[in-house]
C-alpha cells in the first residue's frame, strides 16, 4: 500500500476515534446522571430502557473504538492492510467501507462463525 493511500485511511481512522471517544463519553455521561424523582411506572420504564440501549450502544461503540485504536497501531507498525491471522492482503474494498477490519473477508467469515483459532 503506497503512503498517500495509508494517509488517508489513517485520517478516516483519527476521525472515527475522535467522534466515538466523544459518542462514548456522552454515553457514559448520561449513564451517570442521577435518576429524576418519577413516581410513573411507565415513565420509570422507559427510562430504564433507555439507559440499557444506551448501555449497548456505548458497548458496542467500545469495540468499534479499541478496533480502530489497533487499526491506527498497524499504520504505524507498517503491517496496516495485512489480515492479523493469515497475513494476506485485505481487499482495498474492504478497508475503503470498514478502515479498522483486522483481517480480510475469509478470516472475518470464520471468526464470525467461531472457527477463527489463533
């Protein structure tokens, strides 16, 4: 992969941090906020559930981020680009829709699958 192109994947990347560490804390932020005084079990209830979606999503946008922490890693380590279980080429489609992807679409096919062994 030539350097302009890992220049701009590593933009994309910086970006994402930024806008998933501020979605994050934002989340947790509310998480944290001290429950309102409601005495209506169906008010009581929703904000339940809100405070769980929100709990998920944060979850997931954790995920997303420590992915993309290891992605801007392998920039610097000059091994961005290169499946981390079978060191073949990811395809440039897939880093153009999914920049953190560790590993290329047949390694990713197995690990969803729970075949993945390291």
């Amino acid at each position: 992969m030539d350097s302009e192109k890992r220049e701009q994947y590593k933009e994309k990347l910086v970006r994402k941090r930024f806008s998933l560490t501020d979605m994050v804390a934002r989340t947790e932020g509310y998480g944290r906020e001290k429950e309102s005084a409601t005495q209506d079990i169906a008010d009581m209830a929703v904000e339940s559930y809100t405070r769980e979606f929100m709990f998920g999503k944060s979850s997931g946008d954790r995920a997303v981020l420590l992915l993309v922490n290891e992605a801007l890693e392998r920039i610097e380590d000059d091994s961005y680009g290169i499946c981390v279980h079978c060191g073949e080429s990811i395809q440039p489609k897939r880093l153009d829709a999914v920049p953190w992807a560790p590993y290329c679409v047949r390694c990713q096919d197995l690990q969803e699958k729970g075949l993945l062994k390291d």
